[in-house]
C-alpha cells in the first residue's frame, strides 16, 4: 500500500528500507510525543506540547514536499497544519 501511495518499484523499496524504518521511529517519536500531550494533567501544559508536535509533523509534510515529492504535503503537512489551526482556534 505505502509503495503505491507513493508510486515506489518494490526494487527500490527494498533498498531503501532502513532509510523507511528511521522515518518509521521518527514517527514514532513524533505521535509519542502527541499521546503525552494527551495524559499531562497540566492542561496548559498539555496544549503547548501538542502544539510543538503537531507543529513538527506539519514541518516534516513541508519538508518532505520540498524533497520528495508535494503529494507528502497533502498527506502530512496540510491534515497537521489543519489540527494546529483548529487547536488554535
């Protein structure tokens, strides 16, 4: 499925696999970081966090468009940039 979403030959899916399992724990990072955001009993606290990491993942879909491909935009950043206007609201 991931292969098709961005138009990968299975060749070079699996050369570039690891590159994909960093991306996998960056990720990883980034939605631990969102779950935190939701059990901190500060809910001051709790809103500035989610911001930062929904901020980053909004950056990341920016980045990603700019050096892989803009379709990464639509998928990543626009849906993050989104919930940060909506949170801000």
């Amino acid at each position: 499925m991931v292969r098709k979403v961005f138009g990968l030959k299975k060749d070079f899916a699996e050369k570039t696999k690891m590159l994909a399992a960093n991306q996998g724990i960056y990720n990883l990072f980034l939605v631990a970081g969102l779950v935190w955001s939701l059990v901190i009993g500060d809910p001051v606290f709790a809103t500035s966090i989610n911001l930062f990491f929904m901020f980053c993942v909004a950056l990341a879909g920016v980045f990603g468009a700019i050096t892989v491909g803009f379709k990464l935009f639509w998928i990543q950043g626009l849906p993050a940039f989104i919930a940060v206007a909506l949170h801000v609201i």
